[in-house]
C-alpha cells in the first residue's frame, strides 16, 4: 500500500455561503455544485468538500466541528502580496510573515482565519 496524494478534505462549516464567499474571495478558489447540490472549494487538483454542521447526514467524521481546521495553502505570489491582498479583503493578519517546516523544505509563512476561525497558513517555498 502506497498513498499518493491528497484528493479532498471536507470542512465543516456554520454557513456554506459566507464559507464560499470567503475562499472565493480571499483565496481565489472557485466554488463548484456536485452531487445533491453539496458546495466544494477547488484550486490546482485539489478540492475541499464542505458540509454544514447541522442537517447533514451520511458518513461523516466522528466529531465534526466548526473551526477545527488548520490548513495551510502554498501560493506561487510573493507572500507580501498575498499579505497585502488578505489585509485588502478585511482579513486581521494574526502571524507573519515567519519561517516554518513544510512537506518538502523551509517555506515563509502568514497566518489568518476564516469565517468559522479555522486556521488558515498561505506560505511560500524558500529557495
């Protein structure tokens, strides 16, 4: 057994469409209707599946919570601009720029949170 990648994450979130609003707007990810009408984020190959917290059923994690979630994004822009255009959104910066260990190197990073306070890094891979 080999796992390759990561193809989705799902999040659980107080409000799909301020949750939409927010990662379309901040982060540039477009929002896609699948399935029964259910809500993602997409960006790359990637995509986070959202699920309300209340009114969802089926297979679900064990304690699914509102604000649970630490993610951390790579862009290809300069942190300064990504910092310059999250303060340009309303978004209070809460750390960074800084230095942190990501999956293949050093990279600069800022953190923020999103509607539901989920922590929320954008970073850049040092050289």
């Amino acid at each position: 057994m080999r796992v390759d990648r990561i193809d989705h994450i799902v999040l659980t979130v107080r409000d799909i469409g301020a949750t939409c609003e927010f990662y379309a707007r901040v982060l540039g990810m477009r929002v896609v209707t699948f399935g029964e009408g259910r809500k993602a984020l997409t960006f790359g190959q990637q995509k986070i599946n959202l699920r309300p917290a209340v009114g969802d059923s089926g297979l679900i994690a064990s304690s699914p919570t509102p604000g649970s979630g630490d993610l951390c994004f790579v862009s290809d822009l300069p942190l300064q601009e990504v910092k310059q255009h999250v303060e340009s959104c309303g978004v209070k910066v809460i750390e960074g720029p800084v230095q942190r260990n990501g999956a293949v190197g050093m990279m600069e990073s800022i953190y923020f949170r999103d509607p539901d306070s989920n922590l929320i890094e954008v970073a850049n891979y040092l050289d």
